[in-house]
C-alpha cells in the first residue's frame, strides 16, 4: 500500500480492488465501533455503484459491530424508475448490504414520489439523524452523488435536490454495465447536495479502476471547485480516498 496527503485528504493506493476494499470496510468499521462508544447511534450514508462491490461487501463481513445501533441512508435515486428496477440504487443497497445487515433503521429516497415533497421528506430525515460516516465513490466526471459539475454547488442551501444528469454522468451508466443504451438510462436524479455530503463527520470514498483514473488524478491535482466535484474531499478534516493501481494510474506525484 502506498500513501500520501492532499491538502486535508489522505490518499491510499492498493495492489488490488479486493485489498482496497477491505482496506476502505476496515476503516469504516472501526470508525463506527469508536463512534457507538461515543453515542446511542451511528448514521450512515451509503453510495450505489459496481465501485462499491468490494468494499460492500467486506464491510458485510466485519465483526463486533451493534448494527441495530446504525441507520443507514443513500445519497441518490434516478426519478422515475420502476420500484423493482435492479438499476435503482435503493435496490443495488438492498441486494448488497441494506437486506443483509440487522440496521436499526434503513432510509430509502423514493424516486416515485413528487420530487420537491421527497428532498424535503429526506432533508428532513438528515435533520433528524446527523450524518456521521458518508460512504462515498466518485463519478467519471468527477461528480460525488449526483452533483454534476454542472449543478455541483459547495454552498448549496438544501441538502436534497432535484437534478438533470450531464450526459458523462449517463454514460457512466451505460459503462458500468446497469444499462444497455443512453437512452435508458433516466435524465434526472434526487440527490444530497454537496454540503449535505461533506456535513459527515468522516468520509470514505472508494474509487477503482482505470475508467475512473482521470477523476482520481482530477481531484487530486485540480484547483478545489464545482468543476472537478470531488475536490471539495481535500478541505474535509477526516476524509480518505482508496484506490487501487488502475485508479491511480495517472498519479505522478
């Protein structure tokens, strides 16, 4: 493993995605055990991506932990999905750890709903239950959640938005394999909000794979601003990027 620090961000590199994955539940793992020392609940928000399998699932795996102590939460749905759509980032949460795990409460953003009445519904839910521990990847275009470049805002003064997806963001989609053509893939999103993001008190943010190198070189090395999202991960004091070597592989530092 190999390791070094942007600005406030700590940044490590792994041989391979498995041993980053297990890298990134570890850490977050023994976050959550020093933080249910420190109070009755734990909350969590979880990002929906194949970026995420590995650390999912580890994290799965990690022992000695009050999960009925935890509620967890995502950070974005597509608008207008079918309920049982495999696409549908609720149900990718489910089938990997929300169905799996005994969480005192699970929080889903329902796509369905009118949109302005669900942000409110779940801004109102983080109001209520503080985010601690935001588990995080970053997008192709260096987006976090959905925020897009061309919507991505640091001072934005909600924390759950309606927004329309840049078309790298859409094919991002297509690459991952959760759809077949562009044009399945749905134009709009609910997301939290960049402030909402990085109101956690530790971010984990996972980011394998040569199709995301650019993004991890972006973040690293860009001036910090809503061109490259996922810059604002080096002004948070308790925030780690994991990688693996094709992530990395434009890093020349």
């Amino acid at each position: 493993m190999k390791s070094f620090q942007k600005d406030l961000l700590q940044i490590k590199i792994y041989p391979t995605r498995g041993e980053m994955g297990q890298a990134a539940a570890d850490g977050v793992a023994e976050t959550m055990r020093t933080l249910l020392k420190q109070k009755e609940e734990v909350n969590i928000v979880f990002g929906a991506a194949p970026s995420q399998n590995e650390f999912l699932e580890s994290l799965c795996l990690q022992k000695n932990i009050e999960w009925q102590r935890v509620n967890a939460f995502h950070m974005d749905e597509y608008v207008g999905l079918p309920a049982d759509a495999p696409q549908g980032f609720g149900n990718f949460l489910k089938d990997r750890i929300f169905g799996k795990i005994p969480f005192q409460s699970v929080n889903y953003i329902n796509g369905n709903n009118n949109p302005d009445e669900e942000c409110k519904r779940y801004a109102q839910l983080l109001i209520q239950h503080p985010i601690d521990i935001v588990c995080l990847g970053i997008g192709e275009n260096g987006h976090i959640a959905f925020n897009d470049p061309h919507v991505a805002d640091f001072n934005d003064p909600v924390r759950v938005k309606l927004v329309d997806m840049d078309e790298t963001c859409r094919k991002q989609q297509v690459n991952d394999g959760c759809f077949r053509t562009l044009n399945d893939v749905p134009t709009h999103a609910i997301t939290l909000t960049v402030p909402a993001m990085t109101s956690g008190k530790y971010l984990s943010c996972v980011v394998p794979a040569k199709t995301k190198a650019w993004a991890v070189h972006h973040t690293i090395n860009d001036p910090v601003s809503e061109k490259i999202p996922a810059t604002c991960l080096r002004l948070h004091e308790h925030a780690v990027l994991y990688t693996d070597v094709d992530g990395a592989s434009l890093l020349t530092e």
